[in-house]
C-alpha cells in the first residue's frame, strides 16, 4: 500500500522536473540565438562605421584636389583674361584692314571718296608720329627682355614708400620718402651711409611746404616732382637744395580713381626715363585703363596724351623706360610680381610678342617700382624694403 502511495507521488513529481529542464532547455537556445544576432548587428554597424570613416577620408583627400586646382586656375584667370583681350584686339584690327582693302577693291565713287578721306588720316597720323618721334628721342631703341636679378639693400619705414637717386645730377645722393603720407625727405650723401645702421642720424631732413600723397613722387635735375595731399591732381615743383616750391599743374583727367588697383593711395605715379617727365594715372573714362601723359619738366606743360591698353586691374606699380610703359601685376593677397602689359607710345614694339617677365626670387608686393635712366637699374620699395633690380635689355 506504502509502494502504491509512493508511485502515484513520484510521477508528477518526474513529470514537473522533466517539464522545467525542457523550458531551460528551450530558453538557453533562445539566449544563443539572440546573442548570435547581436553578435551579428554589431558585426554590421562596425562594418559600416568604417565604410563610413573611409568615405570620408576619401571626400577630404578629393576636397583637397579641388582646391589645389582651383588655386591654380586663379593663377591663370588674369593671363587667360589678358590673352583673349589682347586677341579681340587683333581681331578688330584684322577686321579693320579686311574692311580697308575691301573698299580699295571697289570701284563705286562714294567708296573712292572714302579712300580719300583714309588716305588723309593716314598722312595726318604719320606727321602726327613725326612729330612725336622729334619731341622724343627715336634713337632710344631699347627694351626690357629681363629681370636678372634682385639686392635688397635695407629694410626701413612703412610698407609704403619710395627711394631713389636723381637720374638727372651727377651726384650719388640717396633720398628716402617714407609713408604715403608725409612731408619729410630723408637725403643721404651716397648709397653706403644709407645702408648703415644709425643712417637716420647721417640723413638730412628737407621739409615740405605741403605733404605729398600716395608713393608715386620722383625726383629729377634736382627737383622734387609729387602730388599734393588733399588736391585732386596738382603736381608740385621742389627745389630741394633752396626748399621752395618754384612751380604746380594740374594733370587733366587724373586723381579721380587710383593708377592701380593694389596700390590705392597712389593716385597719379610720376616717372622718369631716358626722355624725361611722365605722369601715370587711371580714368573712369578709359574704363579704368592706364593713361600716360608726357610732361615738360621745366615749364610744367603737358606734351601728349596717350590712351593704353593696360588695365589698372590687379595693378601694383608701372615704370616708363626708353618711351615704353610696362605694368606690374600681383594678387591681392601678395605673391610674385610679373610684367604682362607693355605700350610703346611710338609703337616701335609689338606687344603681343612679349613675353610675361616675373620679378625673380621674391614673393610679396611693391608700392613703387621707378626706373633711373643713368643705372639702367629699378629702384623698388617692397613691403618695407629697399630693393634694387638689375635688368636685362634688347633691341626693340
């Protein structure tokens, strides 16, 4: 009976155990599963983390190599630019002679008096060219094909200024103008007390009457040639060993926009060549084109006018040499300083053969550039530098 008892207790005792080891059993495979799926999804996400980490090593690496070539382009734009002005300029001529020898051709009267009327501006623009050719010097056959080298003599004063020697007087005096505005020069009696250390203490201090502005003064045959701070285009005549002002002008059409676009204080640049007195400026009529005018150093009277084709556009400085204007052009932000636009006023060079000369081992940017005649030498004011480049000439 005891037996019996026993048995009816056992079996379900055996049937709950066996039932609670069968849902262990179910809920451990439940476990693996799931922990094979998370095992799975993190396997995933780090795949894709990574993809994500290459992809954009590989838009950093691409942004890069846009900006590089995009810098490079901008490099290009102005010559790019400067190339295809210069060949709608040859366009136009082109379609001008065709338009000339076509109307020779034709034998219609009113055509005949067209001829005739040509020929008369052809004859009045050859005596026009004679007469130039007799006020300046025609034998003055040389041109810039170079710049050799470069000397930086000092580095003194504000990032603007100008320095030269007179071209005109035998003397080896330096004189020193710092500033854009100021009414003091600085004359030294030769280059080597310039370049000493306590210079300043060796100079002699020649005041103005009135300061000058802008860095684009000159002197020559011992006169201080410069444009009056406050005026809209009066040029003043220094005599610097009486101190005195002995004449003025006014330059017609100039002061208004400044002679070149990274060079805003300089409104009119005076320069001085083999044939004496030039006036460098920009009109808002020429489209902001370099204009150059011929100026009688003695009764201060303008000679002649020309319009260039040189843009004042990412100008810097210019220089006259030998009756020819060349242009120096730079980047806003500073950089290598090239000559791309050249105009001989007696059309003795052809422009589009030139090639763009570079100013050698230098990046940065000028405030003048001026060219003396006697040293066939620039004389440059560099970012607070005194600088002087020889140059490399040729026939023209």
């Amino acid at each position: 009976m005891v037996v019996l008892q026993l048995r009816f207790l056992l079996v379900p005792f055996l049937t709950s155990v066996m039932g609670a080891a069968q849902y262990m059993m179910q809920d451990a495979a439940l476990m693996n599963y799931i922990d094979r799926r998370f095992l799975s999804l993190e396997k995933t996400l780090e795949k894709c983390n990574q993809d994500i980490l290459d992809y954009v090593e590989e838009f950093r690496d691409f942004s890069q190599m846009v900006l590089s070539r995009l810098a490079g382009l901008n490099n290009y734009k102005a010559e790019v630019k400067n190339e295809v002005e210069n060949l709608l300029t040859r366009i136009e001529r082109a379609q001008r002679d065709i338009d000339y020898f076509g109307s020779v051709t034709d034998s219609n009267p009113c055509i005949e008096v067209h001829e005739d009327l040509v020929k008369q501006q052809l004859f009045e623009e050859a005596e026009e060219k004679k007469k130039l050719k007799l006020m300046l010097n025609a034998s003055c056959d040389h041109m810039l094909a170079g710049i050799k080298s470069l000397k930086i003599l000092k580095k003194t004063g504000d990032k603007h200024g100008s320095w030269m020697k007179d071209p005109g007087k035998k003397h080896t005096k330096i004189y020193l103008l710092n500033g854009s505005v100021n009414n003091v020069i600085l004359e030294f009696a030769n280059i080597m007390t310039f370049m000493e250390d306590n210079h300043t203490l060796k100079a002699r201090r020649v005041t103005l009457p009135s300061p000058w502005e802008g860095t684009g003064h000159i002197i020559y045959q011992g006169f201080l040639f410069y444009h009056r701070y406050g005026s809209l285009n009066e040029i003043i005549k220094f005599n610097i060993q009486k101190r005195n002002i002995t004449d003025q002008m006014l330059l017609p059409g100039a002061g208004r926009i400044p002679a070149y676009q990274l060079s805003p204080s300089t409104k009119i640049d005076l320069a001085v060549d083999e044939q004496g007195l030039w006036a460098i400026h920009a009109e808002p009529e020429t489209g902001g084109n370099i204009v150059i005018t011929k100026i009688n150093h003695i009764t201060m009277a303008v000679e002649h006018t020309w319009d260039t084709s040189c843009n004042s556009k990412d100008a810097e400085a210019a220089f006259m040499a030998c009756n020819t204007l060349y242009v120096v052009y730079n980047f806003a932000s500073g950089g290598t300083s090239r000559i791309q636009c050249v105009y001989d006023v007696l059309g003795a060079v052809n422009t589009y053969e030139i090639p763009i000369l570079h100013f050698p081992k230098r990046q940065g940017s000028h405030s003048t550039i001026h060219y003396n005649p006697k040293e066939k030498q620039l004389f440059a004011w560099g970012d607070g530098s005194q600088i002087i480049y020889k140059l490399l000439t040729k026939q023209k």
